[in-house]
C-alpha cells in the first residue's frame, strides 16, 4: 500500500508533471481523506484540474 499525499495529486493535475499520473492510478495508491480535501481546497488549481 503506498500512501499518497496532496502535493503529489496536486502537482500530477499539472502539465509539466504528467509523469505523475500513472503512479496515482496504481491499485496500491491510497488517498487520505486529509489530503483529498487538501487538494480540494488548493487555490491555484483551476476548475478544469
């Protein structure tokens, strides 16, 4: 099981890390509920992220 954190999920919805999102669609990958809503809550994402 590996734990993921906000900046991972935040930085992988940005262009220049697209490397990134494979790692979050791996079955072993797990979200807290602390760092969903981190993520949520990040105010320079846009609505399209």
């Amino acid at each position: 099981m590996r734990l993921i954190d906000s900046n991972i999920i935040i930085y992988a919805a940005k262009d220049e890390f697209a490397y990134l999102r494979p790692l979050l669609l791996s079955e072993d990958v797990h979200v807290s509920v602390i760092s969903k809503a981190e993520t949520l809550g990040y105010h320079k994402l846009t609505e399209e992220e």
